[in-house]
C-alpha cells in the first residue's frame, strides 16, 4: 500500500523468488489513498479463499492505517510473516508457529555457516517488532537455533559499546548507518547485519547505495565473519518467506 521506494523493490524481489520456486503470487497493489476498511476486506477476503495459502501485508502502510489492526485481521494459518499475536505468543512459548521471515532467516544463515549460538552471548540491538524482539526470543529457546545468552539493546541503551564489546554475535537491526563500528566488537566476533539503509551516492545512476547498520569496512577487519548488504540478511528474509509459504500449504493440505 503506497509509494514506499524500498517496500516496492523488497516485493518485486518476493515475487520473482516466488516465480522461481514455483509458488504462485499475487500481488494488490493499493495508492497510499486506500481506506483501512478497504484493507481489512481484502484481507478477509483473502482469509476466505481456500486457494491462498499465505497472506503478506507488506509495512509500512501509511499513517492512517492502523498496522496492528490489519495483522490482527490475517487468518493465523495464513500469516506467512508470523506477525499474528496468535503465532507471536506461539512462538514466544516454543508451540509451532510460522516464525518472522528476518529472525528465522538470520537463525539459518549462521547454522547454514557453521556458527551455533548455543551457549553464546548474542547481543540484538534493536527491538522492532518485526526483527529485534522476536529473535531475541527465538535466540533464548532451548532448541538447535537458540539457546543463547541475549541481551536486547535499543535507542534507551546509553552505552551500547559496553554490551556490543562482550558479545560473541553481534546482530545489527537498528535501521540506522552505522550503528556498531570496529571498536565496539570484540576480536573474532561474528557480525550480522540487517539493516538496508539508502545512502545519497551521486556516483550512482539510482542517487544512492545500500548500507547495512554495521560498518563493514571496520568491522570486517576485527570480525572473524560478517554479512554484506545488500546480499546478506535480505535474500535471507525472501527464502524464509518462501519456507512459511509451502509448510502453510502442506499444513492446508493435510500433510503438515
Ligand atoms: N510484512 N513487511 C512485511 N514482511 C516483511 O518480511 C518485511 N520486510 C522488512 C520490511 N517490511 C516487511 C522485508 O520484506 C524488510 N524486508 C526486506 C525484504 C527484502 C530485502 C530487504 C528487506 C532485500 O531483498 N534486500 C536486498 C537488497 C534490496 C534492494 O536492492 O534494496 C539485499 O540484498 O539485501
């Protein structure tokens, strides 16, 4: 809903990944103008259709909507973003749920490299709905992916370094450029980085770059690993969008 630039190319690359797969999307796209009871039936509509396995309302939505009331709307065995309260509360309490694409991405991307956080000091700073606080709370589950000590740092954290520098994983999701730099990580850290933030770049036939939360340059040379943006966490949050969408239509069909 609405002209957000990033929103736009964040859902064009949903649906090719979608097209690659072979999963089929839909996309309605509405002006910033659309009404929230407009929105809301849609999605009830959407609820209703038994050939859509997974809903998606891609946030922002413009101010005069009220986001919570529109997740809250989303059939829960439909919530492919796991933002319904309903698969939050089951998450938070280790029931099966379908798990936030960004927190479940950034799980996988440090089993897939060989990096477990049990038993680690993971430090999130951050405590966004959508990133922070659910991977924080997937990160102190007792299971494969979790089991870590966290701490949740934020924009009230006076001294985030003194946190940062006692971490083994340091997991940027504050939306802001450079908010960990070199010296607030330790020697050998790992750092994963989730912010996409556009920087004005004139050299740039688009007017601007990609930069993650983490300075890449500085802290690559302390971290022992680090993910780049764009190509990092990003690509990550598509595939798990992907995962949530076909065990949802396994679940539909019986073979869940
Ligand atoms: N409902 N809203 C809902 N679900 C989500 O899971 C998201 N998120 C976040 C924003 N709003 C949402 C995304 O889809 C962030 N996000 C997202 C998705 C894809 C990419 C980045 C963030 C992505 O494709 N990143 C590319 C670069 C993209 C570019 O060129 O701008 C990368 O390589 O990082």
């Amino acid at each position: 809903v609405g002209e957000d630039p990033a929103s736009h190319v964040y859902v064009r690359n949903k649906i090719a990944a979608c097209a690659e797969a072979g999963i089929t999307s839909i996309e309605h796209r509405r002006d910033a103008t659309l009404s929230e009871a407009d929105l809301l039936a849609l999605v009830e509509q959407l609820n209703r259709d038994p050939a859509v396995d997974g809903i998606l309302v891609q946030l922002p939505l413009p101010p005069h909507i009220d986001s919570a009331r529109v997740i809250a709307t989303i059939d829960p065995d439909k919530d492919v973003d796991g933002f319904h309260p309903t698969n939050v509360g089951r998450m938070m309490i280790g029931l099966p749920a379908f798990i936030p694409c960004t927190p479940h991405g950034v799980l996988h991307l440090l089993k897939r490299s060989g990096i477990s956080c049990s038993g680690k000091h993971v430090v999130v700073v951050g405590r966004s709905n959508i990133v922070g606080r659910p991977l924080a709370n997937l990160l102190t589950l007792k299971n494969d992916l979790g089991n870590a000590t966290v701490t949740l740092c934020h924009t009230g954290t006076p001294d985030l370094g003194l946190f940062t520098r006692q971490a083994d994983i340091v997991i940027a999701a504050a939306g802001r450029p450079n908010t960990v730099t070199a010296d607030m990580i330790r020697e050998g850290a790992v750092v994963v980085d989730v912010g996409v933030n556009r920087i004005p770049d004139a050299t740039k036939k688009s007017g601007f770059r990609l930069v993650g939360d983490a300075d890449f340059a500085g802290c690559s040379a302390r971290a022992s690993a680090i993910t780049p943006v764009p190509g990092g966490v990003g690509p990550m949050t598509i595939t798990m969008l992907l995962f949530n969408t076909v065990e949802s239509a396994r679940r539909a069909a019986g073979r869940g």
